[in-house]
C-alpha cells in the first residue's frame, strides 16, 4: 500500500466547518490527524488510490501534498 502525505491548515475556519472537515478526514485517513505543535495544523496519510476531491477542502486551508 502506498500513501500520500498531505498537510493542512485549518486556522481560519469557523469551529463548525473545523469539526466538520476533520471528522471528514478521520474517516478516510490511514491513521487519523497527526496536530502540529500550533494545534492549528496537521498532517494526514491517504491511500495513493483514495480521491480526496468529495472533501471540498476550502482553499483558505492551504492543503498540500508532501513529497518525501
């Protein structure tokens, strides 16, 4: 199996949109978020396969992917 790793910021959400998507990515991610020291980022891991696009993650979130 091979992951993607992926970076995101969700400091400028509202506290219902944050609930949201991270319940979001719960459910998909291979071992849930891993919170940065800000408590206002994390990084997660997809499955290579898995389409991340039903997320509808907010450009604001600055999502990105890492490339190890």
């Amino acid at each position: 199996m091979s992951l993607y790793q992926y970076e995101i910021d969700f400091s400028f959400l509202s506290d219902n949109e944050k609930k949201l998507l991270i319940n979001q990515i719960e459910r998909i991610s291979y071992t849930g978020l891993h919170w940065k020291n800000d408590f206002q980022s994390a990084i997660f891991f997809i499955d290579k396969d898995q389409d991340i696009s039903f997320l509808k993650v907010p450009e604001i979130c600055h999502l990105k992917r890492i490339f190890n």
